[in-house]
C-alpha cells in the first residue's frame, strides 16, 4: 500500500507565548505543496477549524520546525470534489471536524487555556484511535507542546524577560 509522510508544523512564538501547531499533508510524497489542517483563533474569543490548499510551508516568512508525526495510506487522502475551501475533502480532514475546536475561555489570563496545541493532540489521538497513523505521533506532538504555564499571565513591563 502507498503511503504519503504527514508533519507536525510548528511555529515559533516569543518566548512568552505558546507555539501554533498546524498539521500539513503534502500533495505527493516529496512535494512542496500539500495541505494544512489547524485551528485559528485565540482563547479570549475561541477557534475555528481551517482547511488551506496548496499550502508552501517553506514559503512563510514565519521560523517554523516540519516534524514527520508518520505516514498515512493514501487511501484515506483521496479527495472527494469540491471547490469550497472551508469542506473536508478526505478522511483526514473530516476526523478534524469530528475534534471540537476550542472555545473561549472567560479566565484566560489565569488559567490554562486549550489552544492549537491541546487541539493538536487531539486530534492526533483521534486518528491513531482511527488506525489512520501510529501511536509514536502522539508522543511526537506531545514531546513538542509548551509547557502549561507558557503565555498564560499578563507580567507588569518591568517583570518582563529582556
């Protein structure tokens, strides 16, 4: 069976932020395009699920690490038509829809907040339980998240790193 290499991108942050993690499933095995599967938004108002075609994540101006979370049959990234970029277009993308994106929590300055990265490891968790990847990428996702406390306080100018 053919398979194509899935990756965990990673964004950096300031050091007083948490990293955004996106996962991105290239065209074709090598290639330079492919698409990205990830939640956008913030605790403060919550997030959305976003689907981006013909996403170059070498082409971003942002620092980022491309970490191969495994392979997936491609049986599960044939894609079923349709023009309208917001719709699952294979089984990947529509176990995203079956993961709630998080919502907007009321304390996020003092508490831990689900972000892109809570939401990332679950879904990974849903396709391994999915058979869809193996059980080492949820220790891959989980070995690259912040640590809780990361971005979660407002700190006076002067208690700030410099």
């Amino acid at each position: 069976m053919y398979t194509r290499t899935v990756f965990l991108i990673v964004y950096a942050a300031a050091r007083v932020q948490r990293a955004h993690f996106s996962i991105w499933v290239p065209d074709a095995e090598g290639a330079q395009q492919g698409s990205r599967i990830h939640v956008v938004g913030n605790p403060m108002i919550g997030y959305f699920l976003e689907f981006k075609r013909d996403y170059e994540p070498l082409e971003t101006k942002r620092v980022l690490q491309l970490i191969e979370i495994g392979p997936v049959l491609v049986q599960h990234l044939s894609e079923i038509s349709s023009e309208a970029q917001d719709m699952p277009r294979n089984n990947l993308e529509m176990a995203a829809t079956q993961i709630q994106p998080p919502r907007a929590n009321p304390n996020f300055l003092t508490t831990t907040s689900s972000d892109s990265q809570t939401w990332m490891l679950e879904y990974v968790r849903h396709l391994v339980t999915l058979g869809y990847l193996d059980e080492a990428a949820i220790d891959i996702v989980q070995s690259n998240q912040d640590p809780p406390q990361v971005g979660i306080r407002l700190r006076p100018t002067a208690a700030r790193p410099r």
